[in-house]
C-alpha cells in the first residue's frame, strides 16, 4: 500500500505532467540551401523549447539558380526519413528562405507612409527585382520616434520559389505554415526580444557559404551572404576577399548618415557564428579592433536526447536560424 504524505504536491505535479501533454505542440521547422537540408522538431513547455529531433543532409548543387529543388525525389525522400525517425506526426511546417533567395532592404519613409493602405504598391517602385515577388513588410520600431520618417524593413521572396516549396511539401501529406528569411531568424535566435543597444557584426560561417548581418536597436541595417564558406578558409583561399567584405561592412554601417534609433553608431560587437581558422580570427580582431563573441546555444532550449544536442552543436550555423523558428512568434 502507498501512503502519500503531500496529497496536493502529487496532484499538482500530476494535472502540470497533464497540461504539459495536453497543451504541448509540436513545432517543424525546414531550411533549404544550394548545398543542405535541415529539419528540426521542437516542442514549447512554458518559457523553455525541447528540440525533440534534428536532421540533417549535403548535397552539392541542391538548388537551381531560381532557387527550385533540382532532385525533387531526394528531397522528399530525405523528409519522409525524417518524419518516420522523428516519429511525430507533422501536419504544418515553417520555413526558413535562404539568404541568397531573399531580397532585403531598409526604407526610410515620411510619416505620411503609415496611413498608406497598400504599402507594397508604394514601395515597389523603388526597388528592381527579376522576379515576381511576395512581399513581407515590418516597421523598423525604434527606441525614439520621429515625427518627419518611418523606417520599414521589406522583404521580398519570389513568388515561384515559394509555390514550389509548397507543392513538394503537399505532397507529402505537409501545410508550408509560412516562409520567414534567414538573416530575420537569425537575429531572433541571437536576440529573443529583437532588440539590443549595441551594433552587431554577425558572421554565420557554414561549410559553403557565410552570411554577414549587422543589427542594432530593433532592426537588422545590412544583411549579405558570400559563396563561400569554411571549406575554403581550410585550404587558405578567400582569406582577403572575406577580410576586405568584412572592413566594408563595418566601414558603410559606421559612415552612413545615422538616425538615433536605440542601436550603437559604430559597429561594437562581432558574434562569431560557426568556426574560422584562427589566422582569420587574429585578422578580424587585428582590423576590425574589436573582440570576437561567439554566443552559446540560447539558454531556453533543451534536448531530448545527447546526440541532438552534439549534432546541433557541431552545426550551430546550420541550425540556428532553425531555432529561430522556433520563437518567431513570440
């Protein structure tokens, strides 16, 4: 016979055990690039993501040159491997768009702009893309407003590219929820409440490509993506193609006409994302003069098992704006 010694202890852990069951959703999160597949399974208990799996696979040459998935088969091959080995069942799934597929840019727009009802009609005219375009539109908040501008973020993925996505994942039985850019998720898994006082350089290196953002106050100012990645810093090629990328960043950022939105003036923090060999990372600090971060997995995510946690680990650029995914809504 068992005697509870603290009935209202045992009940309370039994209806939070409940509630957790009940009131859990499971979350999937897919980014695809010219060179990868990334998938990731998350679950939200309260203030804390449990990334339940994780997956990834290379392939050279995954995307065509208008960002379509050349071996259709393989890729919804790899999902449907995925889905069987996670052993949950999908039903939605955000979407991360790849730098190179996304155009962005920062509008600054007198304040008459805001009382504009179609705001896409207005901005298109200012800008030339080579593509039919969905666009995404957010007010770059500031800390102080002022009265004569607004500042907008705009982004723009093309239409054909995400119809595409669409269709192979209903084939599978999968809604696409939504596409959100990589540079945005990004930031959001870096900065929870998308906002910082400081400037940050952020340099995401991966196998195959580096992506460049700098963010400051509540917006992300520039944003760029190199072909390249640490493949080719380990054979000690574009050592200075990516040192000179780097100074022009930071040189643009620290000279252009600067309104006081919350963020640094100067560029004054640099978040390493991913691994440089150290001759670059002695040139970055030796250039640049400024100190390189490079920030752990964010303190609310947890991991069901060791093995998610090392892959994750070992492909922290990968995966990163995954787990911004994650928290977009929040």
């Amino acid at each position: 016979m068992f005697v509870f010694k603290n009935k209202k202890n045992i009940f309370l852990k039994i209806a939070d055990k409940l509630n957790q069951i009940f009131n859990s959703k499971h979350k999937a999160i897919l980014k695809v690039d010219k060179s990868s597949i990334k998938i990731l399974i998350a679950q939200k208990n309260k203030d804390v993501y449990k990334i339940n799996f994780a997956d990834l696979i290379f392939v050279e040459d995954l995307i065509d040159k208008d960002g379509l998935v050349k071996d259709k088969e393989l890729f919804k091959f790899f999902l449907k491997e995925s889905f069987k080995k996670a052993n949950i069942k999908i039903k939605n799934i955000l979407g991360i768009t790849p730098e190179e597929e996304t155009f962005y840019k920062i509008f600054s727009l007198s304040s008459d702009f805001e009382k504009e009802k179609n705001k896409e009609e207005k901005i298109l005219p200012l800008i030339t893309l080579d593509f039919e375009p969905i666009f995404d539109i957010k007010e770059f908040k500031p800390v102080f407003r002022y009265d004569s501008h607004y500042d907008y973020s705009l982004w723009a993925i093309n239409k054909n590219y995400l119809e595409s996505y669409y269709e192979l994942l209903k084939s599978l039985g999968v809604s696409l929820e939504k596409f959100e850019p990589e540079n945005k998720m990004i930031v959001k898994a870096l900065f929870r409440t998308f906002g910082t006082p400081d400037a940050v350089l952020i340099i995401s290196v991966s196998a195959e490509r580096t992506v460049l953002i700098v963010f400051g106050g509540r917006g992300i100012h520039i944003s760029t993506y190199l072909q390249f990645g640490l493949n080719s810093f380990l054979k000690n090629e574009k050592h200075n193609e990516f040192i000179e990328e780097l100074e022009k960043i930071v040189l643009f950022y620290n000279t252009k006409s600067y309104h006081e939105h919350g963020a640094s003036p100067v560029v004054n923090r640099i978040f390493l994302i991913g691994d440089l060999p150290e001759v670059l990372n002695q040139r970055i600090g030796a250039n640049l003069k400024i100190e390189i971060e490079k920030p752990n997995i964010p303190y609310f995510i947890e991991f069901e098992n060791d093995k998610i946690k090392e892959m994750i680990n070992n492909y922290k650029s990968d995966f990163l704006p995954l787990i911004g995914g994650m928290v977009r809504d929040e």
